[in-house]
C-alpha cells in the first residue's frame, strides 16, 4: 500500500514509475487563446465595414443610373413614362426647362404688342416652330379630318356593297311582286347614300364634327389630365417652386 | 542499459511550443503584414468611393431640385401638352380604323392665354376689329 505523500499531484505510482515522459498540459500560454478570437472579430468587423461601403456604392449607383421608367407617371418628354433614374430625370427637367424657357416673356410681349396696337413679330419655339404647338394642331386636325373622312367612306362602302348586292339578286328575280319590293329597297339605300353624301358634305353629322384642337375646352382645376394640373398629381416637381 | 537512460525525459515548455526557423517568421511577418495591408487599402477605397458615389447622388438630387424651380407649373402644363398632342396623333395613325372621330385635349390656361393674345395680334395686324374669343365653328368639311 502506498504512502499517499508519494502520490504527487495525484499521478499514479505506476506513471511514475515508468520511464516514458510525463507530459502536464497546464493551458496554453498566457494570452494564447485570445489571438484568434480577436482576429476574427476584428476580420468581420472589416468585412462589415466593407459591406456597407460596398452597399453604400451600389445603392447611389443604382439611385442615378436606374434606366427605367414608370410607365404609369406622365413624362413630358419620354412615351414610355417617367424616367426613375435621377440622371434621366435630370435629362428630362432640363429638356421641359428649354422648351418652356421664356413663355411667360413671349405672352407679355405679345400682350403689349396688343396694347401698342402692333403686329407682333414674336414668335416662340415650342409654339410657332415646326412640331411645336401650332403645328402639332396643324396635323391633329389634318388627322381628324382624315379620321372623318375615313368613317364617311366606310358608311358609303358598305350601302354601295349592299346596293350591289341588291342589283345583283333584282337581275335573277323574275317574280313581278318580290322585284317591286326590291326596288324599293334600292331607292331607299339609294336616298340613304345620297343623304350620307349630303351629310358628308356639309358636315351634318355632329356625331362625326371635328373640333379644332385650338378650340378645345380650356383646363379647369378639377381636370385631371396630367398636362392640366401638373402642380396637382406630381407636387414633387414643383416642390421648390420659384417665387 | 545505463542509469541515465533509464531516466525519464523531462519536456519543457520550450521544447513544446518550438520557436520556428528565423526566415519563416520574417515571412510569415510579411505575408501578415501584406493582408492586413490589403484589407485596410480595400477598405480604404471603399470608404472612398462610397464617399464619392453618396456625394454625385447628393449632387444630382440637388441639381433636380433646382431645375424644378423654373418653370412654374403653367409653362410645364404647355410642354405636357405638347407632348400630348404628338402622343395622340401619333396613337391614332396607329389605329386608323377608329369609328369616331377623337376629341382635343384640353388646353392648359397659359395656353388659352397665348391663344388670345396671338388671335387678338392677328386680327389687329389684318386691321379688323378684335373679338373676344375664337370663333366656335368646326373644322370645314372635306371637298
């Protein structure tokens, strides 16, 4: 039976007696263990640091360059909507700023030309010049008329094909009864073509009267087409409005 | 076997945690030193770039806001107007086959003042009288 004092740091007599070495792990070195763990926070804190820059870049990218376009938001310029992008948005306020610069001037100097009793040599790009207002009436109307026209032709086509029609089948009729009722159908198309000629002519039909986009009805506050009321749909655009 | 073989190893703390060779610590010095290098220029050009991308943003939000203080809403009215003719004329060439004949957009109010100033000059220019407004009739009928 052992003594218990030869039980040093608890290590069996039988360790102690043999001759291979006695390894006492005690821990790593003071400060060993830390190293690491500072190392990997100080590697995230790095990578959040460069997350966020990199976030940071796109997010600005994105926000100037974005080439869409909301097709749902009136744009003055683009037909396919409203720019998203600031630097389209820019592109488009610059392009309504050139067309609109000095409006206000030219109808003054219109309006004292008037005062004077003067013919007035003003004239305005976005009103006299070629696609501007005046002419965009111009072919608008041009376009109505054509429209017009086309409708009146169509009606007069289809009673001439029926008209035809009818000729057609009064030449195989032999029955003296059923040749008068047709005839007087074809005097009835026949006057029919003859009243839409009529109508044609004189533009009696209002259903079909074009009214000259220089004559159309002026905007009022409750309109609420997007060229009416800008300031109403889209307060963003005239948010720093000039005084 | 001799007494002294016989004796157990002793193993200090320094054959355990063996120093390694001088020229491998001075790389591993290096190589160390080199990354934390590269992730602190990394960093570095993010930051800056960040900094200089949240800036040209700034600028264009502020270059918009003061393109948007002129014109007022009226001469923008007369440009969306504009710009509503050219998109009407345009649709209906597409759709020829229309059976009605399509209605003008309404004017903006700057426009209608335009419109009657320009009217007013021109009557004054042929010398007749001015009347109010423009005449009501309709576009004449086609020949």
């Amino acid at each position: 039976m052992p003594d218990p004092e030869d039980n040093i740091s608890g290590l069996p007599e039988v360790v102690r007696n043999s001759n291979r070495p006695i390894i006492i792990y005690q821990g790593p070195p003071p400060g060993q263990l830390d190293a690491p763990t500072t190392n990997a926070v100080g590697l995230l804190s790095w990578l959040t640091l460069l997350t966020i820059c990199l976030v940071a870049i796109a997010l600005s990218v994105w926000t100037v360059w974005n080439p869409g376009h909301d097709q749902t938001q009136f744009s003055p310029i683009y037909a396919q909507g409203q720019p998203v992008g600031l630097a389209k948005r820019i592109e488009e306020r610059q392009e309504v700023n050139a067309r609109a610069e000095g409006l206000l001037e030219y109808l003054e100097r219109v309006r004292a030309d008037n005062l004077g009793r003067r013919r007035s040599g003003e004239t305005h790009p976005l009103i006299t010049d070629r696609d501007g207002v005046e002419d965009l009436r111009s072919q608008w109307d041009a376009m109505c008329r054509s429209i017009r026209a086309r409708i009146y032709d169509r009606r007069i086509g289809q009673i001439d094909a029926r008209l035809s029609e009818l000729r057609a089948y009064r030449r195989q009729v032999a029955d003296p009864v059923e040749r008068a009722r047709v005839d007087g159908d074809l005097a009835g198309l026949t006057e029919q073509r003859r009243a839409e000629l009529d109508r044609r002519r004189t533009d009696s039909d209002p259903a079909l009267r074009c009214v000259p986009a220089a004559q159309a009805p002026v905007c009022s506050d409750a309109s609420a087409e997007p060229w009416c009321n800008p300031q109403h749909g889209r307060p963003d655009e005239f948010r720093a409005e000039a005084s | 076997m001799t007494e002294a073989e016989q004796e157990p190893r002793v193993t200090d703390e320094k054959t355990l945690f063996a120093v390694p060779h001088t020229g491998m610590a001075l790389a591993g010095l290096i190589i160390r030193t080199m990354a934390r290098l590269w992730v602190v220029c990394l960093l570095l050009a993010g930051a800056a770039f960040a900094g200089i991308t949240l800036n040209q943003m700034m600028q264009r939000q502020a270059q918009l806001n003061e393109l948007r203080k002129e014109p007022g809403p009226d001469a923008y009215a007369v440009v969306a107007y504009q710009r509503e003719l050219e998109r009407q004329i345009r649709a209906y060439n597409q759709n020829w086959r229309s059976e009605s004949v399509p209605t003008p957009p309404p004017r903006p109010r700057l426009l209608e003042d335009i419109d009657l100033a320009r009217l007013r000059n021109r009557e004054i220019g042929q010398g007749s009288a001015p009347s109010a407004a423009p005449s009501d009739g309709a576009i004449s009928a086609p020949p």
